[in-house]
C-alpha cells in the first residue's frame, strides 16, 4: 500500500497475516529466487518475536502433518501426538497448517515438504534430547534455539533457529576468521552457519538490521543475504531480517541499494492486538505468566487508547533515552516483560503491601506512569486490600465446617460490591481520573482505587470459594450444588439494565471483571457449569 505520511510505498501487516507469508518462505526459499522479508516498525512490536514464532510454528505444524500422514516416531509417538493437538486447538498453528497443504498441492511445494517429513521424527527427537540435556529454555515444541554450549552433531536434521543482532557484532562473527591448515589457508566458521547447513530446516534471523553499521559489516552483509554463506559455508537456508524505522530512532542508517533493491522484501510491521498478544503469550508461555494482566490491559487499552502500545510521537527517537529525564512508554515487548515478572511475584511469599509496592514499581519502570492508575489496579488484582490471609482462613474453616451463613453472606457481599450500581461509581470515577488535563490528584486516585479495589476482592473471593466447594462436591443436586451455581450467577453479564448506548465504560468494565474471573477459576468453571446443568437442570 501507498502510505502518504511516509511517502513511500510500504506493505503493512499485523503479525498474525506475517504468519502464512513466512511460512511459504521458510519452505521455499531454496528452491524460489526468494526476496530476503525486513521486518520494520516502532521498537517492541514484536518483530524478531513473528519471526521466532512463524517458525515455531511451521515445525510444530509439521509434526502434525507428519502424525496424520502416518508417520511414525517410535518411542516419542505421545509427544507428537501432544503437540499435534496442541496445534490444532491453536488458531495460528492452525493457519500455518493450512498454509502447508496449500503449498504442498503444489508440485514445487510437494518437492520441498515431503522429504522433511520424513525426517520430522529425528527432528522432535532432537528437541526432546536438547531439552533434557540443556534446558527447556532453548526448545520451543520441535524447534531448537542455537546455543554454542549445545553439542553440534544435535544440530543435524533438526529444527534450528538463529538469531544474531547484527549491530554488536564484528565481520568475523558472521563470515568467521581465516585459520591455515597444512600450509592451505582456510576459514574457521560461526558454529551457527554450520548448524544451519546441517538442519533439516532453519532461519537465520538478524536484528538490528538498519542499525549503524561500519562498512566492513556492510560488506558481511553482502555474503550472508544475498549468497546465504558464511566464510565458505553455504548454509542455504532462510533470513529475515528486522528493524526500526527513520521516525522511531536515530540509530537507523542508510542501507546500500545494491543489497536491498530486488533482494529484500521490505515489510512495515504494525502493533499486535491485544488478543493476538495474548494468544501469543499463551503460545510461549502457558500457564506461566500472570494471565489477569490481559483484561486489565483490555480495560483501559478499551478507555485510554495507548496503554497497550504508545502513540507514535511518544515512540520517536526510541533511543534517544536521557537518564531522569526520559520516561518509558508502554510496547508489547515490555508488557511481556511485566506479564512474566508478576507472575513470579505472584508466586513469591511476601507481606501483602511490599508485593503490592513491588508490582507498582515493575510497572512503572517498564511502561511508566503516563496511564495514571494502571499499576494500582495490576497490584490490586495481584493481592486484593480488601481481602486478608485472616478472611482467606476463615473462608477455608467454613467450607470445611459447611457453614452454609459464612459462605452466602461472602456471596451477598460480593453481589453488592458488582452491582449495577456499583459499576455507575466505577465509571464516574474513571471518568474523572481520564479527563483530567494534568495527573490527578491523590484523594481522586485512592477512591478510584477502593472502588477498584472491592471489586477485585469480590472476583477472589468468588473464584475461592468455587474452587475448594468444587473439590468437596461428590456430583449430587445438593445444597453444594446451588452453592455453586450462586456463586457463578453473581458475575454480571452486560444486559439493557446496566448497559446504555452512550456509555461503553460499561461493557469495558463488565467484561473485564467476567474475564479475570474465568482467569482465575480457569476452564474449570465451564465444565463445572456443564456438570451443573445436567445434574440439577438449568434452574
């Protein structure tokens, strides 16, 4: 597309549309003049990481290809099988499984997948060794991360992915430094150009790309993109490339034409979704990162605007960074950053105001303070004030006594505190927080928050007592079956009543309160529902 404030022809995607785009290059890049695809746009966006990604999928969609088509993986047959499922319950592995059948009903796509296919079990079993030698941390499902600590000959017919920022390295590093061998001069290579040679498939990404670079880097980059070698070491396999744009930093520099001009695709990344930042978060880390951040963000992304990613003025000159002076600004990059974070705090057994005033302070510094209440409301949700070990305890003692008094008047507190009317207080405070020219006040903060506050209290104490009811319910239409469902019905779903056509601070409100709740309980609260219904019928 033609982007006028640029004046420049750009072609623009989401991260989710790189997906089937880089796919169909990983697979046919050796045997199609491909262009090498740089990957621009603001910093943290997530550039390097569709890049990770893209191909983290494509293996893991091989795997699945290779489990339907019958392939066999002897002893790691359950493991495929695992990640097979798993890719076919994800939306993105599951476009890049479809991409894969599109190109296979090519004859150029047939050529080039079904010999990986054969070689997809060696490959899942490198993973598996990787993983158990070396770390989970450097396997990702089928796909390996170059690490020169990993014992190179594991490297042959596997899944590899490379990733060198150009800007902190020197010529040798990438072409490798000249050795002589019985009197023959000969190059001593980068481990990762071998590694790439001898994979079954690989990606070599390089970060930074428009950064500063000296001439003789330059010329380094002559021999990695355009003839895919490294010192004598044709690895032939694919490259992205990524990097910032003129308006995000001063550090971009001006790329030769030759290397650029019919041999890069250039590609404008623009900021995830908050939903496809939240798939992707699940993706890498599942159940380990503090999930309640994602409607929190959802609720004043839906009011602010930018609390996700910055708006382009606050984004210029990136790293132009004056110590006590410039503030940070909120990316995806430093929300993942933050979500993984809290949940290691969420784990960590601290007195209640210094976790709170620890979860501030990580949010402050990552994405700063510009979103006036956003680090209350996340330290809220971390440990609620309005809830204490004491009351915690006293709900345990009468779950386990079955003091049915205790337990319906925690729900009726509950009921009240997410009230319709409730929500009204909700909204006309956050009302006066966001319009506020100039930070507001304390007093204006501290009310904002204890109304954040019982509501949050409210959506743990509910979520506390489903879950260890849930335990003690043997399945009868009993009074802990109508416990149960009282507790579910208490969260409020939008309708006419509390809903108007000029007011979306509702919803916003609303949703994220129904979100964290299913967050906290988990899917748990779905099935116990089903379970519900068929016992005691939809009364």
């Amino acid at each position: 597309m033609y982007n006028a404030e640029k004046g420049k022809s750009v072609v623009e995607y989401r991260p989710s549309q790189l997906y089937p785009l880089l796919t169909e290059y990983y697979l046919l890049q050796g045997r199609l003049r491909s262009a090498v695809p740089l990957l621009l746009g603001p910093p943290g966006v997530g550039k390097s990481t569709v890049s990770e990604d893209s191909f983290v999928q494509l293996s893991n969609a091989l795997v699945r290809l290779a489990v339907e088509r019958g392939v066999s993986f002897d002893t790691l047959e359950r493991r495929a099988r695992e990640i097979a499922e798993k890719c076919s319950r994800d939306d993105i592995c599951s476009s890049v499984y479809q991409e894969i059948l599109r190109i296979y009903d090519t004859e150029e796509g047939k050529r080039a997948i079904e010999p990986i296919l054969k070689k997809v079990p060696k490959a899942l079993k490198t993973a598996e060794a990787v993983k158990e030698i070396y770390g989970k941390d450097l396997v990702r499902g089928a796909s390996v991360f170059y690490d020169n600590s990993i014992e190179k000959k594991l490297y042959e017919d596997s899944f590899v992915i490379v990733n060198l920022t150009v800007s902190i390295h020197e010529p040798p590093d990438l072409l490798g430094v000249p050795v002589i061998n019985d009197g023959v001069m000969d190059y001593a290579s980068p481990g990762w150009a071998k590694a790439l040679r001898d994979s079954l498939l690989g990606v070599l990404i390089l970060d930074e790309f428009t950064n500063v670079m000296n001439d003789m880097l330059k010329n380094a980059m002559y021999s990695l993109v355009l003839e895919r070698r490294s010192g004598f070491i044709r690895f032939n396999k694919p490259i992205v490339a990524t990097g910032n744009m003129s308006q995000h930093s001063e550090l971009v520099d001006t790329l030769p034409a030759p290397l650029i001009m019919g041999r890069m695709a250039l590609i404008e990344v623009a900021s995830p979704t908050l939903k496809e930042w939240t798939e992707y978060m699940n993706r890498k880390y599942g159940e380990r990162w503090y999930k309640p951040l994602a409607p929190i963000l959802d609720m004043f992304h839906s009011i602010t605007g930018d609390v996700f990613i910055a708006k382009e003025e606050r984004m210029r000159n990136a790293y132009s960074v004056v110590p006590g002076e410039t503030k940070p600004y909120p990316t995806p990059r430093a929300w993942e950053c933050v979500a993984t974070h809290l949940y290691v705090l969420s784990k960590m057994k601290l007195d209640p105001e210094e976790k709170r005033e620890r979860a501030k302070n990580l949010v402050i510094s990552l994405v700063g303070d510009e979103n006036y209440m956003i680090e209350e409301v996340i330290a809220e949700a971390l440990v609620p004030t309005g809830i204490s070990e004491e009351e915690i305890e006293r709900l345990q003692e009468a779950i386990e006594r079955w003091d049915l008094e205790v337990l319906k008047e925690t729900i009726h507190e509950s009921r009240e505190a997410l009230s319709p009317s409730r929500i009204e207080e909700i909204i006309r405070k956050l009302n006066e927080v966001f319009t506020q020219e100039r930070k507001p006040g304390e007093e204006l903060l501290r009310s904002a928050k204890k109304a954040f506050s019982d509501l949050y209290t409210s959506v743990v104490k509910l979520s506390y007592i489903i879950s260890r009811v849930k335990e003690r319910w043997d399945g009868t239409c009993d009074e802990r079956a109508r416990l149960l469902r009282e507790c579910m019905e208490v969260i409020p779903i939008p309708d006419e009543d509390i809903v108007q056509d000029d007011d979306d601070y509702k919803k916003v409100i609303v949703n994220a309160l129904v979100n964290t709740f299913n967050i906290m309980v988990g899917d748990e609260v779905r099935e116990l529902k089903e379970k519900l219904d068929e016992k005691c019928g939809t009364e």
